[in-house]
C-alpha cells in the first residue's frame, strides 16, 4: 500500500541529485536534433530568447544542443524541463514565464493546438527504420493490392514513411499516406484540397472518400511490447480507427508485424466499461490537465455543464501532473475525469496503479450525454476540442423539458435501476444546496460532507462547549526536529 499511495522514506534518502549524462554523440548531435533547421527557425524570426523543451528522457542532451545553437545563432537558450503536465505538450506559459520569443519542443509530442501565438517548431527525432523488412511485412500482411491502407508511424519514424511509400506504391493502387500536422510555417497557405486532420496527423485523403475505409499498417512500437506498456500514441490510433478495418503493427528494427485488432478491442471494452463506471458515480472530479492546450476553459466549463444536467457533483482539481499517491487524498470522488491532450488522457488509464478509474472527456460524454449515439454508432474520439461547439462530433445536450433525461437505465456493473434524472439549471429557483434540519438550523449539504459522516474516523474532534477558555500563550518556535526551548544536544 506504501508503494502504491505515498513514496517510501528511504527513497529521499537514497535519491541521487545529478544531471543525467549525455545521451547522443557530438557527432550525431546535428542529424539527431535537427539542428539546422532549428537554427534557420530562430533566424527566420530574428529571435534573441528560445526556449528549448526536452522530455525527461532527453535531458542529458539538452545542454549541448543548448550550446550548439547559441554558438549558431547567437540568441539566449533556456530549458524546459519537468513540465507541470505532460511532455507532449507544449510548455507556453513556462516559456513566456521566461520571456521567450519562440519554443522548440524536442521529442514525442501529442501535437494538439496551442493556447498562445507563441511560434512553436518541433522536432519530432529521426528513428531508424528498416526500409526493406518494413516492406516485406507489409507485403505478407496486405496481399490484396487493391485493398484501401494508410501507413502510420509513430512521431519518430515519420519521416521513413514517404521512402516506405516509395517502395510500395509500384504494387499497391490506393496506398495513403500520413504525416504529422506540425504547424504550418508563417506566411504559407493550406495545401488544396485541405487534408483531414485527425490523430495529430494528416491525411491526403481524395474527394468522397472517408478515413473510415481504410485499414492501417502502423511502423512503430516494439515486438515486445504488451498491454501493460502500450504507446498512448497507439492506443489512441487503435480507439479512434474504424472496428470493422485491419490494423498492423510494425516494429521499425525487425520488420515483425503484429495484429492489433484483439488488443484493439480490450480497449474498447474498457472504454465502454469506464462509461459505465460513469454512469454509476454521483461524485465527479475534474482534474486539470493542461493550461497550454487550445480551447482548454471552454472544456472545462462543458464538463461542468455535462455533470449538472446528469444530476451529478462536480470538484475540479488542479493538482498538476496526476499521480496515485495526489488521487488518494480524495476518496470521496467515484471517478476522476482528465481533461487533458489525447496522449495525456489516455496514458493514466493504461495504468493500474489509481485507485479509482480515470476517464477521458469523451467518456464522460458518453456517459452523461442521452442524446449521445449508443455504442457501436457513436464514434470514437479521444480529444476533447471534438465535444464542443463548431466540431462535426459535437451533440447539444437537449433541453431540460426533453424525454430523454426520463429514460430508465439499468447499470451494468451493479444491475440496479438507475432513477432518471431530469437536470435543472443553476437559475432554477427550487435548485438549492441548503437543506432545513428540525431545529431550524440551515447547513450546506455536498457530496464530501455526506462522505466524511459516513467515515468512522473525522478528524480531531473540536468538543464545543466542553473545555474551559483560557488566554492565548505563546507556542514553540523553531522547526521540528530542534525548538528552541528544548536546547542542543
């Protein structure tokens, strides 16, 4: 239980401070990071500050590329690491805490719109990827030529992907290809016809065909690699693609493939399972996930319209990146909800170290939403920006007065008859949360007052009325370990 919900007190003891060591050779460094068209980037702006965001995995590099590119461009580096949140997303407000004028985020990254008109480049890695086995095994596992697939990678091995193509488009007729949706630069136009973009990535797709009738061959991951260590990227890729299509896995270094449909569809059971535990809670906290994501306020304040209408409380917490041992100290709440980019949602779910079940927005959504499609119509999203207004996925909540809110449920997981639960507006003047008691007394009533009287261990009790008053004397001083009225030893 110490492991799972608090660190052990030897840990900071035998913790061990330090700068991580170098990781790529000073020869490598410019193919690996990119660097020269980091520095045509700062040029280009006529930028004096940059700040760099490196991943935890990639610090031990981050002070020679910093060098590196002061000795190029002249301008003042600063470094991003330990972001409040994920990695994967960009770190504005540290970089404008910073008074930088650009950022360059190194690494994975979830590619979701910024909050801020910072200019942002990203340099996503160069992977190595085995060309000529990648091409066999896609061969084995598409022989019909004419059967519709679009390559996808993981962000690191993008840039294979078009040589892959090249290997394969003199057999294959409707082959597609996607490439990550990196910002466009300052001053160009979008592309015609505009390319679908879903996943953080882009697809060419032709007019009156749809992403839906594609199967997808995905070079990336590992031939090791299980459920208990799966790639957010994959699982949002597996959650979101077409059921009824075809999905590879293809590690980059062996060219062995693996069938991802039977994993594919634990995952969707599990999403229909957290649906579920959605239904069930009347508890909800809403954790904040992100602060430099587009459209992250608005978000917000659809979820918390989502809880009332479905007659449920909701808390929002912001505790920073989530954690077991931060979740803990909330058990009152039946569910967590992470509003967070896609890859940042869904990495906390493949985990089963929480103690209660995170969800995504878009469960919640399916969950508290009647008129939302039921399963096996809805569709399967996974970024939140798809819930709200102007998206092609977004479903209005009815109106209070509508029969949907009066259907009758039967949970799943409890077998008991969920009561329909016709939502009121806050404006509702019979919406209340004070609640008489026979002595004429008036006391809020909220979900953690009901959960903290049903708990046989409340605190210190405060005995009112029962000690006699005295006057106010000094107390100690100093720090725990030596006061100062107890001398040294």
């Amino acid at each position: 239980m110490e492991s799972t919900f608090s660190s052990p007190a030897e840990a900071a003891l035998q913790r061990e401070a330090g700068i991580p060591g170098q990781l790529t050779t000073l020869a490598d460094l410019d193919r690996v990071y990119e660097l020269e068209r980091v520095v045509r980037f700062v040029r280009d702006l006529g930028c004096q500050k940059v700040a760099l965001q490196f991943p935890d995995q990639l610090l031990g590099d981050a002070g020679a590329v910093a060098a590196r590119l002061e000795e190029s461009t002249g301008s003042k580096m600063f470094i991003l690491g330990d972001t409040s949140y994920g990695s994967c997303c960009v770190d504005v407000l540290g970089a404008e805490q910073a008074g930088a004028q650009a950022l360059v985020h190194f690494g994975p990254a979830c590619l979701s719109p910024p909050a801020s008109l910072l200019p942002i480049t990203f340099v996503l890695g160069q992977r190595s990827v085995a060309l000529e086995l990648c091409a066999k095994a896609f061969e084995a596992q598409n022989p019909d030529p004419t059967a519709p697939v679009v390559l996808l990678s993981e962000p690191a091995c993008a840039h294979a992907l078009e040589a892959l193509a090249t290997l394969l488009c003199s057999r294959y007729q409707d082959l597609l290809v996607s490439s990550p949706a990196l910002p466009l630069p300052t001053g160009s136009s979008c592309p015609e016809p505009v390319p679908l973009e879903r996943f953080g990535r882009r697809f060419p797709l032709a007019p009156g065909r749809c992403l839906e009738e594609y199967g997808a061959f995905y070079v990336g991951s590992s031939e090791a690699s299980s459920d208990s260590d799966l790639d957010p990227d994959l699982s949002r890729l597996l959650l979101g693609w077409a059921p009824g299509q075809p999905f590879f896995s293809c590690c980059p270094d062996t060219g062995q493939t693996q069938d991802e449909g039977t994993r594919a569809g634990r995952l969707r059971a599990r999403r229909r399972y957290l649906i579920e535990r959605a239904r069930d809670a009347q508890v909800v906290g809403l954790l904040v996930g992100t602060l430099g994501v587009a459209r992250h306020r608005e978000a917000l304040a659809h979820l918390r319209t989502l809880t009332q209408a479905a007659g449920k409380h909701s808390y929002v917490l912001a505790l920073g990146r989530p954690t077991p041992a931060k979740l803990a100290n909330f058990p009152e709440m039946d569910i967590f909800v992470l509003l967070a980019c896609p890859l940042g949602a869904l990495a906390p779910q493949l985990s089963s170290s929480f103690f209660r079940p995170i969800l995504s927005p878009c469960e919640l959504e399916a969950a508290c939403n009647p008129a939302w499609p039921p399963a096996g119509l809805a569709p399967h999203l996974t970024h939140y920006a798809d819930l709200l207004p102007g998206s092609p996925f977004h479903v209005p909540l009815p109106s209070p007065e509508s029969e949907l809110w009066d259907t009758p449920d039967v949970s799943l997981i409890s077998g008991e008859l969920r009561p329909p639960r016709a939502w009121k507006s806050s404006s509702d003047p019979g919406c209340s949360t004070l609640t008489p008691r026979p002595q004429l007394e008036l006391v809020e009533s909220s979900p953690g007052a009901s959960f903290l009287s049903s708990r046989s261990w409340k605190g210190l009790e405060p005995r009112w009325g029962q000690t006699p008053v005295t006057e106010a004397v000094n107390g100690r001083r100093g720090i725990a370990i030596t006061y100062d009225n107890e001398g040294s030893s």
